[in-house]
C-alpha cells in the first residue's frame, strides 16, 4: 500500500507538471478510458467521499470503475462550477478538426554572443602528478590503462624471460596500475595460496598480461605481505592487517593558499634535514596559484591505535635486490619528487584525522609512511631492501599547515 501510494503522489507530481507547462491554453481529455481508474486524474476529479481502510488506490478505482459516462462528466461539470469560467468542458467533437498553420515569420539571423568579461584563473586544483616537471607520475588507479598504454611494455609476449623473478615483469605505467589495482582488490589476511593466485590471474588477464607471470607476482605478494614494516615490531606486518582496518584509495581536497616553488623551498630548508631537495623543488611546474590540493592516497591501514600510510612503488631500480637497498631509495624518493609527494599525504591525513578522531594528536596518533619498492622487497628476515620508511615531524607538520592550508576557504 505504502508503494502504491508513492507511486500515486509521483503521477499527481508529473500531471501538474504537465497542465503548467502551456503558455496559453492546454486541452485535457478525459473520460472512462482504459485502465483510468488507477491514474493521478481518477484520484483528483473522482475522489470518493470516504475511504474505508488505508487502501486509497483501490477506493479510487472502485469507485470510478462504478461510474457511468454521465456520472463522469456530472461530476466533471461541478468541477466547472467550482472553477468560476477558468475551465471550460466539452464533448469530444467527434468530426474533423480545423488544421493549425502556425504563422511564417521571416527568417532570423542567429550569431552568436561576443565574451568580453574575464575570468579569474588564480583558483585551480593542483595534484603532485600535475606538479611534478616529468609529468610521469599519476595518482591511484583513475588513470586509463588502455588509453595510457606503453607500446612494447605490455607483458602479452606469449613466453616471457622469468629468470629474473619480479625484475623481469613489464615496466611502465601499465604496469604501475596493475600492481596498484591488485593491492586495492586483495585480502592480505587470505590464508590459501590458491585465493591469491585466483586474485592475481583474474588481475593478469584485465591487463592483458600472461599468466605466466602468476608465479613471480604470487611471491612478490608473499614478500611484501609478510616483511617486518617496524625493527620494533615484528609483527607489524601487511598480512597481519584485517579489511576493516585499512583503507585504500582515499581520495582527499584541502584548501590550498597560494603556493609557489620558492615557498615550499623555504619551508623545507627550515625543516627538513636532506638539503637537496630544494634542488629538485626548482623543477616543479608551479605558477602561483591557490585552490585545492587533490589527491588519491594508496592505502592508510591502523595498527596499535596509530595509523600509517602506504604508497606502491613499482619502479625498476636495478636487475638485485641490493639495488633497493636504504641509500639508494633515498636517492630515488628525492630525484621523483616522493618526499614531497607524502608529505602532501602526510597533510591530508593529519587534516581528516583532526576532524574524525576524538582527542586526537600527531604525535600520539600518526605511526608514519612507508613506500614500497615491490621489486625489491626481501624474503629474508634479516636484511632491509625495498622498503623506505620516515616519521615528518611535528614541526615540519605545523609549518606546512601554516604555508599551505588556506582554513579561512
């Protein structure tokens, strides 16, 4: 009845719509029709005085179903009455009708409008992909693996070399984008080999890669998945992270003031103690804008009550695992921009935190970031390869709110 009653009100809402829509006169023809005695006019013209039950619809219909032509068109004629001359009722003529020429005008010329204002384009949205100089870089998965596409780096060889392991998968964006997907879609906590493989393969296929390299992207997962994140927590591990406490993807604004490449410069040489980054701050493409800074951040998982952030770094580093070792990650982190990247991260995690945490604090409440080099990865308990690691500091923090949160916005 409840379903039948909405749908009712839905008809009434479009008949007014219908009768208001004429500019000079509508026509409206009415009468003992097919199937009427369910419609919004049965329920306006041939309401029943009273209703028995909640059923209105079948009260209506029953009623009008009652009725004869004459019964109708009495009732329809009150209606008339009612209305002080605003409604005018007649028989369906049943002959022909005059034909309607609309009158000709003569024809008129159309041009279209000259623009003379301006618009301000102070305002904008940045991302660290659109400041980045390279113009490499993207954010999540929103990218298109199709229409980005690199030509020789698709993994469809129907034999590929596997001697290398995980350094022998693709290169590229396309593969950037499957491993990110992949991450995004799997349980880190799945107990059974063949529930990952199953992931893996599925995953393969979307992006046009063999499944020859199940195998080699099974134990990368194994790796990365089941290394020590922390020296002073051993089982702060991947596998050990349950669904309902990560996130992945999430997608973040925050207002920006206006920012140029020589005011990021200065707040990292005040705060941060790797001093060639200012270096690589010159080659951003920033003119001077304000709006909002957007951003896609890969994972944000909580473990102990703190919460971290993780970035997937598919990067081909070298054909050895002592190619991802800690100095050279730096070196990679710094040249590509990532350090500024999660301090970005950083800021908007910080800034979502403040508003969704009670009592909340960085010091106590933000564990830190990782960026995950899965190449790179080591198997081995005692050795530290493709995983770089920091904690920005609360000072670094508050200098960034300072000279990049617009909070009056």
């Amino acid at each position: 009845i409840l379903t039948q009653n909405e749908t009712l009100a839905e008809n009434l809402r479009l008949l007014y719509v219908a009768l208001t829509r004429a500019k000079n006169r509508v026509y409206l023809v009415w009468g003992r029709i097919k199937d009427a005695e369910t419609s919004a006019l049965a329920y306006l013209f041939h309401h029943p005085d009273e209703i028995k039950g909640q059923d209105l619809l079948y009260a209506v219909a029953s009623r009008f179903k009652s009725m004869r032509d004459e019964d109708v068109f009495r009732e329809l004629e009150g209606l008339c009455q009612k209305a002080e001359g605003s409604i005018r009722l007649v028989k369906m003529p049943l002959g022909q009708g005059e034909i309607y020429h609309p009158s000709i005008k003569g024809a008129e010329e159309l041009s279209c409008r000259a623009f003379s204002g301006k618009i301000k384009k102070e305002r904008e949205v940045l991302s660290f992909s659109s400041m980045v100089a390279s113009g490499t870089h993207y954010l999540g998965h929103r990218v298109d693996p199709e229409k980005d596409f690199e030509p020789g780096q698709s993994g469809e060889e129907t034999d590929p070399d596997l001697s290398s392991g995980i350094f022998s998968f693709p290169k590229g964006k396309k593969a950037g984008l499957f491993f990110h997907e992949l991450f995004e879609h799997l349980d880190f906590t799945l107990p059974e080999p063949d529930q990952t493989r199953t992931v893996v393969e599925k995953k393969l296929g979307e992006y046009g890669f063999v499944p020859n390299f199940s195998g080699i992207v099974c134990e990368m997962l194994q790796n990365v998945l089941t290394a020590p994140l922390s020296s002073e927590d051993m089982t702060l591990k991947l596998s050990n992270i349950k669904n309902h406490h990560k996130l992945n993807e999430m997608e973040f604004y925050f207002p920006l003031k206006k920012i140029s490449s020589d005011r990021l410069k200065t707040i990292f040489l005040k705060h941060f103690d790797i001093r060639n980054i200012p270096e690589y701050i010159d080659k951003l493409q920033i003119a001077p804008a304000k709006g909002f800074m957007r951003g896609f951040i890969d994972l944000i998982f909580r473990w102990d009550d703190r919460f971290y952030l993780v970035d997937w770094k598919s990067n081909y580093l070298g054909n050895r695992i002592e190619d991802y070792e800690e100095s050279k990650l730096a070196l990679i982190m710094n040249k590509e921009l990532y350090i500024l990247q999660y301090h970005i991260y950083i800021l908007a995690l910080d800034q979502y935190l403040k508003y969704r945490l009670p009592e909340y604090r960085y010091e106590r409440h933000i564990g830190g970031i990782y960026y995950i080099f899965l190449r790179g990865v080591s198997p081995e308990p005692d050795t530290d390869y493709g995983i770089f690691r920091d904690k920005p500091s609360l000072a670094l923090i508050e200098a960034l709110k300072e000279g990049l949160l617009d909070l009056k916005t």
